[in-house]
C-alpha cells in the first residue's frame, strides 16, 4: 500500500477525495502503526503501516489508495512503566480520538486491560494478549452533506424554552412513528415527534449525551447499559445506538438530517456533552484510547503518585487541560459539531473540572479563555453545570461573561418553597427575579440563569411530589446510589396510591413547580415527560435504566392530558408576556425603594416590610411585574406588555390577597391561571375583592395596558 508523508493536520482520519490523510499525536511515543481491517468481525488487521513521519509530535501519513468505509485503528509504541504514568502497550488495538464513526462497538474482554487484572501486581502488571477482536473500530467516513439552505434558528436567550430528552426515550415507545424510527435521530426528526415538540412550544432539545461512549463492565456483565451515556470514548462520532441506519458511513448524514429537519422548525439542538472525563476510568481502567496514546498527556496524574489520576468527577479520571493537545481535541470537538453537524450550543457536564489548572478552579484557565476568544464558539448557546465533586467545586454564579449557568440555588429554593419550609420567601424572590444575586455583578443578563426544578438526574417532577426518599433498588446497587438530598415530599403516602385527595394534592404540586418556572425571570429548562407526570417509580438515578422507568410512554391518562395541556399554556403565556422574559434585571432589589418594574407584596396588597421579609412562618408572596416600556427590541423600539400580578402561596390555609392600589385602579383584570384546580381560562375578576388563594396554589393575573 502506498504512503506518502501527508501533514500533522488535521489530526485523524481525513478523506479529502482523492485519498486519507492519517494522523495521531503522542509526545512520548517511540511507534505509531496504523491498523485496517477488512471487516468488523475480523480478529487481527490485514494490514499494520507504520507511520514514520513525525512533525510536532504528531505521527501521520497519506493514503491515496484509502478510501471511505475503511476500518482502523492505532497500535502505539513506548515505554510502559506505570509507576512514571507512561501504559504504552502495542498489543491493545486503540480508538482514533478524532474518528467521525464507529466502525465497531466494543466486546468487553480481558484482553482490553493493559495489565493482568489477576496478577499480584495489578495494574503494574502488564498484559500481551492482542485486544483487536474486541476493540471499538474507527471508520473512515465521507463528511460531506446537503445542508441546503439549513439556518439556525438564533433564538435570543430570553426566548429560549429548553426541553431535555433522552433521544432514545423520548420516542422509544412513540406508537406514531415508525417501529424502525423509534428511539433513534430519524425519530426524533420524525413528523409526530416535531409536531409534538412544537405544540408543547420549546424551542430547543438538549439531548443527553450522543458522542459515542462505552458501558462500563460491570454493567455489561449484569446485562445492563449506561442508558445516559456519561461515558465518552469519541468526542467526534456520533453514537451508533441512537442510529436508525445500520451502515456506520451514513450514522453521521442520519445526525445532520435530524439538526436540519429541527432547524427547519425553528428547534434549536444542545448537545450535552462530556469532557471532563472518558470511559477509561482510573489505574484499573481498560487501556481503549486515550491512555495507550499518550497517558501522562492526556490525564491529570497525581503528582505524588505517578500510577495514579485525580479524579473530580467521581468516574476515574480528569483530563489535562493545561496540555494544549487536550485543549486542541476539546476546541475540535466542539467547532466540529458546530460547523459539520450544525449544532446550536452545548450544555458542559461537571464544568467545573474544565477550569481546573492544577486542582484548584479558575475562571480564567486556558479552557475558558480559548472559548472566550473563538470566533465560532463564543457566539453559540454555552451552558454550564457549574459543579463537580472536588474540593472549590461548587461555582454557581462564577463561570465567564458569556456563559449561562444550571441554576441549582433556583431547584433548591423553589423546591423547599413548595414543600412548605420556612424561611424562604426572601431568596424565592431573587429567584423569580432573575437571580441577580449570582450573575449581575459580572455583567450577565437573566438569561444566564437557567432555571430548573428536575433535570435527568434526580426525581422525575412526579416522583418529586410522591416521594420523600429515593428508591433505587433497580439499579443493583443497594439504594445506595443517587443523591439523598432531594427536598422533595411525597404529599402524605409513600409512592403509588389510590387515595383522590393525595393524588389531587400532587397533580397541584406539580402545576405549582411548573407555573413557576415559566413565570421566573431566566430561561426555563423542562425534563420530558414531566409535561405529562412521568413516573420513574421513585429511581432519582435512571442512568442504567434502559427500560419504561426512562422511556417516556405515550397512553395518556386523563390527568397527563391536563397536566400536557397546561404546560401548553404556561409556554403560550410566557411566549405572549414580555414582562415573564426581560433582557435586563429589574431596577430594584428585593428590598429596594427605587421601584420602576416590579413590586413584591404581603397579601394585604402593600408592599413587603422589612418585619415581613424576615418573617419565616411567611408562606406567601405577591409579585407585581408592570409592563410599560423599560424594555427595547432589537430595533430599538420600546416592548410593551401587559402588568401581570403573580401570586403564590405555599401554606397549608387559604390565605385571601388583597389586591394592590396599583391593581385596584382597574375595576376588572384577567385571571390567567389557578393552579388550585388547574383552570387556565380567562376569568375576569373584580379588583374590589380580595382574592382567596388556597392552600398550596398560586395564581396570575393581566392587566391590558390601554384597556
């Protein structure tokens, strides 16, 4: 086979028409031998080339005698001395960490490891059986594509309603689309799911992770998979399992069709991805990629104890993000799937462990200043969960300018607020508001705060309601899993009942924990299948679960048929109301006296005292938003809505709420919704009466400005 010198870049597989260009870093390497394979059963490559042109530390080639549909992989020479980081061993086939397919999935064996998992000396050990027959292949692909006259949609921030959804689960059991669609891209992009997602009025899918990732063994060998796929093994393929195509060279074409045709209705796709770790694991870890490349490169090792990584996200291993390679493979990554696969913006799991330098946090690592400056990331959606499991890794509220943040201070308190605590209708109210407190200070706008009661990780909003404790017995893991802190209540029974006034009791939760996610200043975030009171039967941790627990059934009951229609409506009326979505934080502070937009009031109608504020049997609070002009458009013109009066009341007696001097200038105003017996008719009221709000409900009102 011919080969000739080819470039360091770009790094990968890249077909370019004529023939591959091959290239694959490693600083410490002695040898880099390219591996084909004529079929993904094969047990040994037909070919092994050895790449022998070295530039930058990069070893490539071209071939111009290669072509798409070819399957590969790297043999990687050098020292193997663990104990100095370095687990160089040529006989385990590894991944092309810049591979645009998969060519094969990986066949959990033994021969995977690069030690002897029974010897004494574990993984200082080292192991010589070939692991080719059972290593995940690359695949040589074609990335051309008919984009067509493909836009993205741009949605501004404050107009932004995110949907997260499982691309499995979400049409998995969607009797409407076709059996060979389900539970697949081309099912997401089916004509039922669009309809579907454009009814209920998001304006974006963030999708659970679809990089390629491996299940780990110990679930493979209770016949279980990592349903969430927090495990990424290749940060440029797309995973072949969400594929409804069996042909590995059109995985990728099946991925665009479906970011075009969602682009085509105005749905924005997020991807949530995983760069803080791969499935590697930790010292006793297989040896797929990343560690038989290059190890002391790409992890961070203890610096005491070479053998050994650090670990701030629980799963084994930390990437080196002061290595520039690691921060080019990032950087990659994310331009690749916003310029080849068109995506819209990216939610970064356990973010925190991205701007670690050494141990501590830094919102000013290279990390974060390369995206800062990029011309093409900078100006797409970027969303952080601003946490990890380290030392300092709480940093809600400190991530760069132009990053948006999951609000946990916004679950937490809304979550305690409606579970009757005390204490907190003062932090509620910078909660509605915006949360100011967190992200004002360095020139963020609401929208950085994405607001959220449950996400895919935790309690289902129906199990939320239903549940004081987890239940995870499915998981195998002795309900020791899942996190314990929940702040949620499960209303008076345990799990599943028949008793209609605990079943009401919890239907009316949830429309609470709704209603006020879509009248809270930032951008909302809805988990599917919360729209219809999804159940995963009190598993706060589905992330094996690859069955009905996580699947989201579409036999609507007649209560998830209210509870859909509803969230249809609080989507419209946030769409309709300005005053629900501004650019700007309001003028006054919670306690303020220079009040221009927004009003915070007792139930007598007057605005909230000092003693009232402080008072932490208060489970009521009024919210008066004026809709005149403190707003412009993108042409400068002034936005001007209707006033809206929030209010809501967390007690368990019906408290009655006077209506303020400013409202009752009106003699009439519109009721938009109670979430008592969830109505969201129009109902005129006369603003001479006190209105009664009852236990554990919350209401809103319009005024029309000019009526």
């Amino acid at each position: 086979m011919r080969v000739w010198p080819g470039h360091p870049y770009p790094l990968g597989a890249s077909w370019d028409g004529a023939g591959v260009n091959i290239a694959l870093f490693s600083d410490n390497a002695t040898k880099v031998e390219l591996c084909l394979f004529d079929s993904p059963h094969d047990l040994e490559e037909s070919h092994r080339i050895e790449l022998t042109e070295r530039t930058y530390n990069v070893f490539h080639g071209y071939f111009p005698d290669l072509r798409p549909g070819t399957l590969y992989g790297f043999r990687v020479h050098g020292p193997y001395a663990p104990q100095n980081g370095l687990r160089f061993n040529p006989n385990k086939l590894l991944f092309d960490p810049y591979s645009r397919a998969v060519g094969r999935p990986l066949k959990w064996d033994d021969s995977l490891f690069g030690y002897r998992k029974d010897d004494a000396l574990g993984d200082l050990s080292f192991d010589d059986r070939d692991s080719a027959p059972f290593a995940p292949l690359s695949l040589i692909v074609d990335t051309a594509f008919t984009w067509g006259k493909d836009e993205r949609p741009d949605i501004p921030w404050e107009r932004t309603v995110i949907y997260e959804l499982h691309v499995k689960g979400f049409t998995r059991l969607m009797t409407e689309v076709p059996e060979k669609l389900r539970g697949t891209y081309a099912g997401l992009a089916s004509a039922p799911a669009i309809d579907y997602l454009k009814r209920l009025g998001v304006t974006a899918v963030e999708l659970l992770p679809i990089h390629f990732h491996v299940d780990e063994e110990f679930l493979t060998n209770q016949q279980r998979v990592n349903y969430w796929g927090y495990s990424s093994l290749g940060f440029f393929a797309p995973d072949p399992r969400y594929c409804a195509t069996q042909d590995p060279e059109l995985m990728a074409q099946e991925f665009k069709s479906m970011v075009r045709t969602l682009h085509s209705f105005g749905i924005e796709v997020i991807l949530d991805v995983v760069y803080n770790h791969t499935a590697e694991g930790n010292e006793r870890g297989p040896t797929l990629s990343f560690r038989g490349i290059d190890n002391t490169s790409y992890y961070l090792l203890d610096a005491e104890e070479k053998r050994r990584y650090m670990d701030f996200t629980g799963c084994g291993n930390t990437p080196y993000m002061r290595h520039p390679r690691v921060l080019q493979l990032i950087m990659d990554s994310l331009r690749y799937w916003v310029t080849e696969m068109h995506v819209d913006g990216f939610r970064f799991d356990l973010a925190t462990t991205l701007g670690r330098q050494f141990h501590n946090v830094d919102s000013m690592s290279s990390f974060f200043n390369i995206i800062h400056q990029d011309p093409i990331l900078s100006q797409v959606k970027l969303i952080a969960e601003p946490w990890d499991v380290g030392e300092g890794g709480y940093q809600s509220g400190k991530f760069p300018v132009i990053w948006t943040e999951w609000n946990g201070r916004y679950r937490d308190c809304v979550r305690s607020f409606w579970k009757g605590d005390g204490g907190m209708v003062n932090e509620l109210a910078t909660r509605l508001a915006g949360s100011s407190d967190l992200y004002e200070d360095n020139g963020r706008k609401p929208s950085a705060s994405i607001n959220f009661v449950t996400c895919h990780d935790g309690f289902t909003l129906n199990d939320l309601v239903s549940y004081n404790t987890k239940h995870n017995e499915a998981n195998g893991e002795g309900n020791r899993d899942g996190n314990d802190h929940n702040l949620s209540w499960n209303c008076g029974v345990e799990g599943p009942t028949i008793d209609p006034e605990i079943l009401e009791l919890r239907a009316r939760q949830q429309r609470n924990f709704l209603a006020t996610l879509f009248v809270s200043q930032g951008v909302p975030m809805l988990l599917a299948g919360d729209e219809r009171a999804h159940s995963a039967q009190g598993n706060n941790n589905c992330y094996s679960q690859d069955n009905f627990l996580s699947w989201l059934s579409w036999d609507f009951k007649p209560a998830q048929k209210r509870q859909l229609d509803f969230v249809r409506r609080l989507i419209q009326i946030r769409n309709e109301q300005p005053a629900l979505s501004r650019r700007r934080f309001f003028k006054s502070s919670v306690q303020g006296d220079d009040v221009d937009d927004i009003y915070w009031l007792d139930n007598s109608g007057h605005r909230m005292s000092e003693a009232a504020w402080s008072d932490t049997s208060r489970r009521s609070l009024g919210m008066l938003l004026l809709g005149h002009c403190s707003q412009i458009d993108e042409q400068g013109a002034c936005i001007i809505g209707d006033n809206l009066l929030v209010l809501l009341n967390a007690g368990e007696s019906p408290v009655p709420f006077t209506m303020p001097r400013a409202v009752q200038r009106f003699k009439a105003i519109d009721r938009l919704f109670d979430t008592y017996h969830g109505s969201t008719d129009i109902v005129k009221y006369e603003t001479a009466n006190p209105y009664v709000l009852e236990p554990r409900s919350m209401a809103l009102f319009r005024h029309r400005i000019g009526d």
